[in-house]
C-alpha cells in the first residue's frame, strides 16, 4: 500500500532519530556527526536538515523521544480539577483510601510508584539490576513495613518514621487524590522529590553514552547566550513549581518556599552534573538526606519586587472568549479547562521567571493559567518541553496532580492559545488577560503583564 506524505514523513523522522539516537548514545553531542546519522538512516543529509534544522534540535528531539514523560501515553485521565482538592489542603484531605490506585497505576500490593524507601535503608539493598537508575529502589523496609518485594505505598516512609496508620514518630505518607502520596511534611516533601528526581541518574555501570541520554544531559549542548538565558529562566520556573507544591503540603501560613525550592534544584542538578563528569563520586542518598534537611534551614524567603507598584493597571475590555481545543495542563497531566474564571498569562522563553508574579497575586477562585510559547520551537520551545516535563513528571509522581490545583501550567508550542488572546509568540513575550464568564475583561502585556492583570477587578 502506498504511504501518504504525512506518513513517508513520519517514517523518515523515525529513521532520523532512530540513526541520532545511536550516534549521540556512541559519540556525544560534539562529536556526533550529521553525515553519520543520514548515512545509517540511508537517507541524505537534506533530508535530515528537512525534518531538524540543526544538530542541536536533532539532539533535543532525541532527547524528548527517549524520555517517557514527554509522551501522550503518560497523561491522566481526565478530571475535574476541583476533584482533587484545594492546595491549601492538608496533606489528607482528599480523603481517598491509599490503597485504591488508578488504572494504570501500582495496585497496594506493589512497590511505591516513586520508588521511594524509608531513609535508613542502606544503599547496597539496591543492586545495580533493580531497575532504578540511581540505585534509589525500595530498598529493605523498616521494622513493621512490609518487604520490598510487596510493599504498599501507603506502608513506606521517610525520615526512619513508621508506615502510616502505625504509631506515631517521624513523617509519614498520607493518600491523597487515587492512590498518589503526598508527604506529611515540609521536611518529607523534600526528601520525596529528590529520590524521585535522582531516580534517572546512570548507575557507575552503566555505558556513559546511554546514561546521558537517560539523564537528559544537556553538558555542551547549550553553549549560546540565548541558550543560557532560557535555560536559567527555566530553572527559576522549575523551582517555582516545586515550591507551589511544598507551601501546599505545609501550614497555609508558612509563607513562601521558592528559596527552599532553590537551594534543592541547585543541589539535584550539580549531582546530575557530577554524576556525568565524576561518575561514582558522591552518595545519591545523602543528596536526599541533604535535601531534607534542607527544609530546616531559617530562609528569609520574601516576595516583594521592587517594580509592581509600579506596573500600569490592566486595560478593561469586552471580548468574546474562544479558547483552542484540547490542551494538556503539564501539572495534573489532564486537559486544562480553559473556559473556567481566571487568569491567562503568556510567556516566553526570556520571561519565565514572571510566572511568580500572576501566583502570588492570584485571588480566592482564580485560575491562573500560565501558557509557555516559543518563536523557535525546533531548538528553544524543545529545550522548554524537555525540562518541564521533567520536573512536572517528578512532582506528579511525589504529590499527585493536586500539585497546586489553581495553579494550570501549558506547553504552547503551536501559539495557539497566544493567538487566542492575540499575541505573537517572541522570546520576551509577556502578556495575560484576565477571563470571567466567558469573556476576555481586561488585558496588560509587557513587564508584569501577570500582576496586572490577576490584580484587575471585574467589571460586570
């Protein structure tokens, strides 16, 4: 049967990346050679450019094909997001049995989906064929929890306390949202995410071309000024995300957690640096006994930036409100309802950071939907992709999608939604319109577009 040239297309971009998965696992990204993949594709280094405009992009797209997280076959099922609960909850309050699990997800009678271990387990309970990648397995349970072999996740905790419903004494995990953990605890949140995120680390053993590409390294890939920028405003969004979903697992009242958030990303990233470039130095489980103890330390952790009050109010208007079809929220891996009250704020790569501005001046019922766009989606809106789905797949595993439920986050790579509210995606993209009752009622762009428009009032 004859392919149409949707498919044919198909098939040549699988053999590309098929033929770079194999020359980048062999030769890194330096040496790698554009010639080599077309010629084991058996195709001609035009039709490798067609499909990928640059080496870089190739890499990027290799990446995002080998990590699991960035494929639609990991989505949740659809949900309300109110379903799940508030993120000023408690830890417990969905009040869903532990060990009811969603399809798809380990039943009680399996290891944790985190993988997670009580933190007095020994490191050589886990051997090098466990199938986690940072020997952060299951481990040897504590006294009174089940084997690794059978352990509930509702029967794992963290800090050497007892497994929940035993006697009191440590942190311990708490169902929340169909199965999903969520830690007891400042200190335990901390703890959890990090085992969870250093799960991807190559063992020692491993090959050190396919360890990169499971560790998703990016060493000499981003070697521009551009690169870098987006990379540190990436940085700033990931710990922003972390800490949203830690001030939501502690008192209400705690105050902000971004700098906590920052300290960890910086440690779990110069692990993943040193794991490349000095593998076999370091202990993966005193990161994540580190980052527990991170939670400890006294951070004066303030939110008050010197330019709002001076950022002009938000326009009144009277649009018509036709959000684009389905889009995936990358926080609750479900479609975002995009017609709900809210705030719709747009960023691109150079403006991440701003994303803070639109959460903290968020009003009770809000929805903030912070939409991430590209002018360049082959290399930067890629590299976007590539590290948000990592960390939102991290922070799923440790908190369930009730990450933050007032909190939407949207990959909009083909500015669909930014043509929604008319916006051009560019690097330095910033602007936010506020919704209620199906239409557009105010809009602000530029520097603390989100502010203004989350703090507009509506005018009926």
């Amino acid at each position: 049967m004859r392919l149409t040239r949707a498919q044919q297309q198909e098939r040549t971009r699988k053999a590309v990346l098929a033929a770079a998965k194999w020359e980048f696992s062999h030769f890194g990204f330096a040496d790698a050679k554009v010639d080599r993949i077309a010629e084991r594709a058996e195709l001609t280094r035009g039709a490798v450019y067609s499909n990928f405009p640059s080496k870089r992009s190739l890499y990027l797209a290799v990446l995002l094909d080998h990590d699991p997280h960035s494929h639609p076959g990991h989505a949740l099922p659809a949900s309300d997001d109110a379903a799940v609960g508030s993120s000023s909850a408690g830890p417990s309050s969905a009040g869903t049995s532990p060990g009811s699990a969603p399809p798809g997800e380990p039943s009680p009678g399996s290891a944790s989906p985190a993988g997670l271990s009580p933190a007095g387990a020994s490191p050589a309970g886990a051997s090098s064929g466990s199938g986690s990648p940072a020997g952060l397995s299951s481990g040897s349970a504590s006294s009174g929890s089940a084997s690794s072999g059978s352990a509930s996740p509702a029967a794992l905790s963290l800090g050497g306390g007892s497994p929940a419903g035993g006697s009191s004494g440590g942190s311990s995990f708490d169902g929340v949202d169909s199965g999903r953990l969520v830690p007891a605890g400042l200190a335990s949140a901390a703890e959890a995410f990090a085992r969870v995120w250093l799960e991807r680390l190559p063992l020692t053993a491993d090959d050190a071309g396919v360890g990169r590409l499971a560790a998703r390294s990016l060493t000499g890939v981003i070697d521009d000024e551009r690169g870098r920028s987006t990379l540190a405003q990436l940085t700033r969004l990931e710990a922003l995300l972390l800490a949203v979903a830690l001030e939501s697992c502690h008192a209400p009242d705690a105050g902000r957690r971004v700098r906590l958030a920052e300290l960890i990303i910086t440690l779990l990233h110069g692990t993943a640096h040193l794991a490349e470039t000095a593998p076999g130095f370091g202990d993966p489980f005193d990161v994540v006994r580190a980052c527990r103890h991170l939670a400890g330390l006294p951070l004066a952790d303030e939110w008050a930036p010197p330019h709002l009050p001076y950022v002009a109010p938000a326009r009144p208007v009277r649009e018509p409100w036709d959000p684009p079809g389905e889009l995936t929220d990358q926080l609750s891996g479900r479609p975002a309802d995009l017609r709900r009250d809210g705030v719709l704020v747009t960023l691109g790569p150079d403006r991440l950071g701003a994303a803070e501005e639109a959460v903290r001046a968020a009003q009770p019922g809000d929805a903030v939907t912070v939409a991430l766009v590209t002018d360049d989606p082959a290399e930067t809106g890629a590299l976007v992709r590539l590290r948000v789905t990592d960390v939102t797949a991290c922070l799923r595993r440790v908190f369930g999608p009730a990450v933050r439920p007032a909190l939407r986050l949207i990959l909009d790579e083909q500015g669909a939604l930014a043509a929604a509210i008319g916006v051009t995606p560019a690097g330095s993209s910033e602007s936010a319109v506020r919704i209620h009752a199906g239409e557009i009622v105010a809009r602000a762009d530029g520097r603390g577009a989100g502010h203004a428009a989350t703090t507009s009032e509506v005018t009926r």
